[in-house]
C-alpha cells in the first residue's frame, strides 16, 4: 500500500478543511516579531508565502521571495515542545478545609491540535520528550493528555540553514517517521504521503491526483539538497571526548567568558525537559497553587542546596549544558540529546555555537 | 489514586524535639486507605508539603504505631516550618521514593556504617534495622562525626548500640579542645583507620557532607575496601521525586529515580568532580 | 482580625510603586482586612509616626529630609521592605552619581537658591538595614502579594534573581536581539516583570536591576558588534538601576572619554 497522492498547489486548504472537520484545531506557522513561530490558525490562507528564514549564530531574519511556497523556511522559533511540555503548567490545588488539606489534580482536556508544518528534527526531539515524559515510572500525566490529542502534518526539508546539522545527528532533513502525513513542497503542489492509519484516513479524504514519475524525482532532488548543510557533530556519541574535556576546568573557560548564563538555548532547545515547581498563592491564602515552569541549568536556583550552588560558576553550568545534550543523554536514553536543529546556536544572544564548542573541545582532549 | 504530582493529605500524631533546630515528627495519612496501602523500604524518601509554601525531600527514619517518622533540620523556608509544627498541623505528603540500603545482599557480611553531620538520618533508619535483625550480619561498626560532642544526637541511642553484642561504636568531634570519654579527635576519616573490619568482607553505608564522604572514600580506599562494597545517600535539588523536573542530575544519574542511594564505584567519577 | 500592620513610605521617588498597591484591585480591599495600613499617605492616611510591623519604603535617598526620614521609619518598623528601583538602587536619579548634577540643575531650573539635595542619590540599603528588597520600575503586583502572603506566613518570599530572557521564552516571545538586533538587557535583568518590554518587541531596560551572574562584558560586546554606537551601549546600561555596579563597571567600559564627548 503506497498511501500517496499529490494536492494541486490551489487545494492545500483542503487539509485544513478536513482537519477541522475531524475536530482539531490547526497550529501552523506564523510571523512573529520578524520570525516564524507555531500558532493557532484560522484558514490556511493565514500561512505566510514565500517567506525563507535567514539564520546564524544569534541571528535570525526573515525574508520574502517571490515564490508561493508555503514551507520554505527551515526553522521555527520554538519546535514542538510548548504545545506539549508547556512554559507553565499548574499541577495541583491545595485548600484547608475542615479537618485537613484538600488536595485537587489540575486536569485539563486539551484540544485536539494539528500541527502543521513539523520537520524531522521536531519530530526526533518529540520522541525524546515523549521518552523522558511519558516512559519513566511516572509519566507525566499533563504531557500525556497533550500528546495524545495530537496529529503531525510534518513536511520534508528542501533546504537548510546555516545553523542546522540534522545530517549529523542522524535526525534530518528528511522525515522518517512519527508524523501522521508528509509533505513535499512543489511549486506545483504537494506530495501528501500517509505514515499512520489516521494519517490515511484524512488522505482518503483529499482531492488526491496520483502521483506521477516526475513528482517523486523532483522531490527527491529537493530532498537531496537540503543535505547540504555547513555544520556537522564530530560524532553521534561524543562521551569519550566530553567525558575527557569534562575534568579540565581550563576547557571550559573561553566559552564561559562569552556565555551570558541566559539559559536561551536551553529554553528553546525541543529536547530540553527541566522544570522548577512554584508554589502560588491568592493574597487571601485561601489555596495554594504548585505551578510548573519551565527551568534551566544556567540557573542558579537549578543546583541550589541549603547554603550553596552546586554549579555556581558559568564554566559549570555550560558544562552541564553541553555534556548533558551531546554526551550524559546517551547514559541516560541511549542516545544524544541534540537532534541538529541549530535553535540553540541561533537564538544564543551572543551566537555561541554548541557545534563550534563540541569541535573545540575534541580538538583540545585529542591534542592534549 | 491521585496523579504522581498531587500530595495526599496526613497529620503530625507527635512530634519530639531532638536538639534546638532537629525535631522528629510522627505522620499519618488523613485517609486510612492510603495510609493502609503505604509500603516502604529502608533508605527511601517522601515528599513533604507545607501549605501556601512548598515540598521538601525527606527521608524516612522509621514506621512506629502506624506513624511514618521523619527527623528533619531547620535549615530554610520550608523546614524551618516543618519543624515548628505542633501535633494536629496538617501537611501534604507522597512517596515513598527512590531505592533502598542493601540490606539484603549485605547478609553475612560486616556492615560498616559512616555519617556525619546531621547527614545520619538515613543511615540511622538502615542501623536500626540491622540492629533489628542482628544475627543476618557479622560484625557492626558504626562512625558518627561532628563538629561539637554536644552535636551528636540521640546520645543515649548510641550508649544502647554499644550494647549490642559484637558492635563497635566510635564518635569523633573535630572542632573540639577537648573530647569527651570514649571519643576520638578529628574527622570521621581517622575513625575508618582505627575500626576492626574485614575490608574484603564489609558492606559500608555512607551518608554526610560531600567533603567528608570525599575524604572517607579516599580513607576506605587506603584501607582496602572495594568501592565495589561502598554505598552511600546523595542530595540533590528536588522538584519533583519522579524523574521528570531534572534538578536531581548529578551528570548521567537522577538522585530521586537512579538513587539517593548509590554503589559508590557506579557513580564515582560524578562525584568526585566538583560541579556536577 | 489584622494580622499585621503595614506603612508605605516614600522618599525621593515618582509614586509608581506606591500606586501598585492602590491598583491591586480587588486585592487592595483583601491586603486592607489582612493588615492594618497605618500610613500611606497616597491612600489618604498620614500617621508618619505609628509603629508598624512591616514598612514598604519606596524612593532614594536624595535629601538631608530623606536621611532623617529613613532613620526613623527603621526604628519604628519591625521588618523594612525596599520597594522600587530608587529604594533599591538608588534610582533613575542615581544618573546624577555619575554626573556632575550641580552643573545639571543649573540646566534645568532657573534658580537653584531652594535646592536643598545631596551629592548622590543613595539606595535605602546605605543608610539602613533593609530586611528585603522588593525590585522593578515600577514593582510588580504579582510580587508584592506573594511578599505580603509569605510574611503573614512568617517566611521570606520566593523571588527569582534569573534573567528576563527565562520569562521571555515561557511567555513564548520571540527574541528582539536575535531578530532585529535591539539593545536588549534581559540576559543581565532579574526577572519579575513577565518580560513585559520584550512582549511589546522593546528590548529591556533593567528596571528589576541586576539579574545573578549578570555577564554585561560578553552583552555589551556582542551589542557593540552588533553595530550600536558605544556610547549608546554605554548608556543603555546606566538607565533606570545605574547605581548598580555591574552596568556602572559596563557604562565605563564603553563610554566614549568625556574629552570626545566634549568636542
Ligand atoms: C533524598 C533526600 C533526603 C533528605 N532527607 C532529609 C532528612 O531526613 N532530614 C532533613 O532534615 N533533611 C533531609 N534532606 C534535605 C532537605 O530536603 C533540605 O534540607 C530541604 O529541602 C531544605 O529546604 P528549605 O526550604 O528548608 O531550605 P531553602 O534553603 O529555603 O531551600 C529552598 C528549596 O531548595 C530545595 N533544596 C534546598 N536544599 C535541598 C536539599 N539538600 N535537597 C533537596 N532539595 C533542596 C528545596 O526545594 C527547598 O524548598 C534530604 C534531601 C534529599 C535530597
Ligand atoms: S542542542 Fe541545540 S541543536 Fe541540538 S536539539 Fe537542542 S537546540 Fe537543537
Ligand atoms: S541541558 Fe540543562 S536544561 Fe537542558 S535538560 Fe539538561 S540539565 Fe536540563
Ligand atoms: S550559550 Fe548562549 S543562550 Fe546559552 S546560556 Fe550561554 S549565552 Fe545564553
Ligand atoms: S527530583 Fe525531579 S528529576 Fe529527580
């Protein structure tokens, strides 16, 4: 069963039309403050064309070609994971009543979302989020309710940006698997190909044409070039020189003087999962509200012990950062943290560049 | 059930004053079911829950007359509060969580015991249960340091373990002109030089500041004993207790799910780096 | 049954953050049946005197007035909150520290005879000891209850010294510096606004002050780099929390030497 069909380029809005009829709410993308981001929308005439991102170390802009492309970009602002791990969860409520504390779950039912647009590199991180959240001895019961009333449009990359390096992680440019439909992007139209039954089920439902020889070549040349990308990982599992670099504090340093110990790259890194529990009262304290928000090791309240930091300097807590991503995450879920899609290199303020320190400290453990 | 986040609610039945800033508290879930279904081990945590302030990790000490008791420290916002607590306050609690001392595999075996600080809670839970069950194990030595012989608590806890037969007590103070009878000066380190046990044979619990567990690794190493045959209890920054928030790292183990107690050669490296 | 009882004083200030308090909204009336306010005197009561438990001070210390003023209001409270980038820094008026504002006030006022201020604007914290340091220009709402809550509950609030860009990435903003290479100063901000600038697409300006580990020699360079003019740079850092170290050691860093300027 080849569960294939092309879209006419003018039919497109047919997957939002069916989309909604299933009941989901479409999350696709949209420009905000000169980016693309993940949004709620409306039509599918809300999704900007022609628009291609420009990125590089701390550096992101937009640009507007003079195609009707829909998918040309490469990276959103933030992948998947605000949709799912979201900024602020609230988890439970306590009261005082009459002879105890009253504990109440927060439970939400969420909407059921489509989402749009989603690349290999989302989808790779998604199942690494959906490994720490959901397949520990307690899976989070927030994310889970999120995640399964999700469906994923992921469309395959046709180019990349300066910052990604997906080839070398193993986790792009194409998709692979775990989106319910795939999407090539021709000027033409789309080829529109099903990778779950619900995934077919909506195909089934579209003013599909057949898919001809040319379609399949052209895209596949599509594919081939967004192989082309500028940075690279040394390697998929990096433990050995990490693991070398990790006892030398002098390796550390260069990067720590530039580090603003922000925790940007953290908080838009889709793999990242920390969170800090706050606890919330109304002025009257008639309840008290644990709310979880998201969290990073660049904080000092992350490694906080009654009378001190552990990791208090900015040497540490980079350190931290990097070894956890590209070195800790292979003892921790049998692989690397990083899924190449460069967020962390481009949103960095001062445009450190996690493939540049990973390189850095190979070179400095192998010479030494 | 709750979800895994959500506390159950339960009271403090007593609460007993050890030192000026150290209480024990006896806790009871509200609901009998819960309490009924509560099971735990030796060296195992909870979740405590102070309204309107927030959850801290402690460990369990004991489960006396359906009470779970929990020794605890006045040392920040929220402990300071656990601790002023009178019978009858109400608290939020849930757990247990983590692994347990190895008491088990240990049978038939010297079991070595090293604290410090107030760092004994958990360790004292694993001796008095050992204590409990004298005969499974060889000889007992038991090394508790402070700073000041006045520190030390339950005194008398430990004139009574001098008691037990083939249990070997030794107490050091190390910021002390003049020790009392029967203890020694210095770190709990020059405890491990003096003590009688068979370093081939020995299964050595540890729990207490990171320097001086540092120091005692180093000190049980001299002394032949196989990392192999060491654990000890590690602290992390908790937010949650069930593997998820990520505070609890310490490089590739979590302290709330892999642990909080260790097979020191399983997690060596990390520890003895400073800053993971 | 008041718990306790409350002063807000200010000193040398604009009111801002004393009008958080009165915009509280429905919490104005929940803070007024959980203490007693014995002196607010925006709100209408004057009683500079009473003894109180908790006093909110806002402003610097500008004046011979203010230093007396703040002598007295520490005896007669039990805990002193600082409230306000002016109370705890000294202030948007701390610019003068820098300057010479002898030669400014003859700028701006036509007779300076009645002047009556001091060399440098000081925060409360120089003078007396201050119990808590509650920050923003002006402080946040959502802040000052969770303050008010935890000492009814007789502990120190909970309250964050991470940076802006933390509450910028929960509130799913998209980065100003990284897209339209704005001056931003979240990275070296603590926290506490919800990145209300960046929510706008305005870069921050430090109003809650001087963040942990705040790394204003990496920031300024890359702002440099960026193509803004030093002495732009210079002064973004000396705005509204100048009396800080950390951006008076960035202000001296990048700003272009007084000769140059001169000519
Ligand atoms: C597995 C485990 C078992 C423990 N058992 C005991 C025990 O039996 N008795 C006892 O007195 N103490 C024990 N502790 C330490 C106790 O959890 C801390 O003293 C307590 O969290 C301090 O909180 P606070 O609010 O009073 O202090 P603050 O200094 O106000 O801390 C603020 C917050 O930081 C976090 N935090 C600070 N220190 C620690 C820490 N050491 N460990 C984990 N989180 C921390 C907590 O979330 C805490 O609420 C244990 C810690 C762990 C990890
Ligand atoms: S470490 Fe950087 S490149 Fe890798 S997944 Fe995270 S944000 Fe993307
Ligand atoms: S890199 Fe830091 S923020 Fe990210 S998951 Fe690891 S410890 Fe958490
Ligand atoms: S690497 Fe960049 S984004 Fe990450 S904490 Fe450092 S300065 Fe911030
Ligand atoms: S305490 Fe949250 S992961 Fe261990």
């Amino acid at each position: 069963m080849d569960q294939s069909v092309f879209l006419p380029q003018g039919d497109f809005g047919q997957i939002f039309e069916r989309l909604r009829e299933a009941g989901y709410r479409v999350v696709g993308p949209a420009e905000q403050e000169g980016a693309l981001t993940y949004d709620v929308l409306e039509s599918a005439d809300d999704i900007p064309v022609g628009l291609v991102d420009r990125q590089a170390p701390g550096h992101y802009r937009l640009e507007q070609q003079n195609h009707r492309r829909r998918f040309d970009w490469v990276g959103t602002a933030q992948g998947l994971k605000p949709w799912l791990f979201v900024a602020e969860q609230p988890l439970w409520v306590a009261r005082e009543v009459e002879g105890g504390l009253r504990f109440e779950e927060v439970r939400e039912t969420p909407v059921p979302t489509a989402v749009i647009g989603v690349r290999a590199c989302d989808l790779a991180a998604l199942a690494l989020q959906d490994r720490h959240f959901l397949d520990g001895d307690y899976p989070d019961p927030h994310y889970r309710a999120r995640r399964e009333s999700l469906l994923l449009v992921a469309v395959n990359c046709h180019r990349s940006a300066d910052t990604c390096f997906c080839v070398s992680t193993g986790d792009g440019p194409e998709v692979t698997f775990g989106a319910d439909l795939v999407l090539d992007e021709l000027d033409q139209g789309y080829l529109v190909k099903a990778g779950s039954e619900r995934g077919a089920e909506l195909l089934a439902r579209l003013p599909g044409r057949p898919v001809r020889g040319w379609h399949k070549r052209r895209a596949k040349a599509l594919r081939k070039q967004a192989r082309t990308q500028q940075r690279a990982l040394p390697s998929r599992d990096l433990r050995g020189p990490l693991y070398a670099a990790r006892d030398d504090m002098r390796h550390w340093q260069p990067v720590a003087e530039r580090c603003l110990t922000c925790g940007n790259c953290a908080a838009v890194c889709p793999t990242c999962f920390c969170h800090r529990v706050d606890e919330e009262s109304p002025l009257d304290g008639s309840l008290s509200r644990a709310v979880r928000r998201w969290d990073t090791c660049f904080n000092d309240e992350h490694s906080y012990l009654v009378g001190h930091v552990v990791r208090k300097s900015a040497e540490h807590k980079y350190r931290q950062w990097l070894t956890h991503k590209l070195a800790i995450w292979h003892d921790q879920y049998d692989r690397s943290g990083c899924t190449g899609c460069g967020r962390c290199i481009t949103w960095c303020p001062v445009g450190i560049d996690i493939v540049e320190e990973a390189e850095r400290l190979c070179r400095e453990v192998g010479e030494s | 059930m709750n979800d895994p986040w959500t506390p159950y609610s339960a009271r403090v039945v007593e609460r007993v004053v050890e030192t000026p800033d150290v209480v024990t508290l006896s806790l009871r879930f509200t609901d009998p079911e819960v309490q009924q279904q509560y099971r735990f081990a030796c060296g195992q945590f909870n979740m405590l829950y102070l309204f309107g302030l927030g959850e801290v990790p402690i460990s369990i000490m004991d489960y006396q007359d359906g009470c779970l008791q929990h020794t605890i420290r006045a040392v920040g916002r929220v402990s300071r509060k656990l601790v002023a607590l009178e019978p009858g306050a109400m608290i939020g609690l849930r757990g247990p969580y983590g692994n347990s001392w190895p008491l088990e595999a240990a049978r038939g075996r010297d079991l070595v015991f090293i604290t410090a600080g107030l760092g004994c809670a958990p360790v004292i839970a694993a001796i008095r249960r050992a204590i409990a069950e004298r005969d499974a194990y060889r000889r007992l030595i038991i090394m508790q340091g402070v700073k000041h012989s006045e520190d030390l608590l339950w005194q008398a806890q430990y004139d009574r373990w001098r008691e037990v037969p083939d249990c070997e007590v030794l107490l050091a103070a190390s910021e002390e002109a003049k020790v009392p009878f029967a203890w020694s000066l210095g770190m709990v380190t020059t405890l491990i030089d003096k003590a009688r046990f068979d370093p081939l044979n020995s299964t050595v619990m540890m729990c207490g500041p990171e320097p001086m567990m540092r120091a005692s690794i180093r000190a049980l190493e001299n002394n032949g004993v196989a990392m192999d045959n060491c654990y000890f209890s590690l602290e992390r920054n908790m937010q949650c207790a069930l593997g998820l928030c990520g505070h609890c790292q310490m490089g590739s183990p979590f302290i709330c799910k892999n642990g909080p107690i260790f097979r020191v050669s399983d997690v060596r490296d990390w520890f003895l780096l400073e800053g993971y | 049954m008041a718990q306790a009882s409350i002063a807000v004083h200010k000193l040398t200030s604009c009111s801002g953050c004393q009008s958080v308090f009165l915009n509280l909204g429905d919490d104005l009336l929940v803070l007024n049946e959980l203490v007693e306010i014995s002196h607010f005197i925006e709100a209408g009561l004057n009683n500079f005197d009473a003894e109180v438990d908790i006093a909110f001070v806002e402003g610097s210390i500008t004046t011979p007035d203010d230093e007396a003023r703040i002598l007295k209001v520490r005896e007669r409270s039990r805990f002193v909150v600082a409230i306000g980038a002016c109370a705890c820094s000294g202030g948007v008026q701390a610019l003068r520290n820098v300057k010479d504002s002898v030669g400014w006030a003859g700028a701006v006022y036509a007779d300076t005879e009645y002047l009556d201020s001091l060399a440098e604007s000081r925060p409360v914290a120089q003078l007396v000891k201050v119990d808590l340091e509650l920050w923003g220009c002006p402080i946040s709402g959502r802040q000052l209850i969770a303050t008010v809550r935890a000492l009814l509950q007789g502990v120190p609030p909970v309250l964050p010294t991470e940076k802006v860009c933390q509450e910028c990435k929960r509130a799913g903003n998209v980065c100003v510096l990284v897209t339209k290479a704005a001056p931003c100063l979240g990275p070296v901000t603590r926290a506490g606004c919800g990145a209300l600038c960046p929510s706008f697409g305005a870069p921050c300006y430090t109003c809650f002050g001087a963040s942990e580990q705040p790394n204003c020699d990496s920031l300024g360079e890359r702002l440099v780099g960026l193509g803004i003019p030093q002495r732009q740079v210079a002064e973004r850092f000396v705005s509204i929390s100048s009396g800080l170290e950390p951006y008076q050691k960035a202000w001296a860093r990048w700003r272009i030497p007084a000769k140059q300027l001169d000519s």
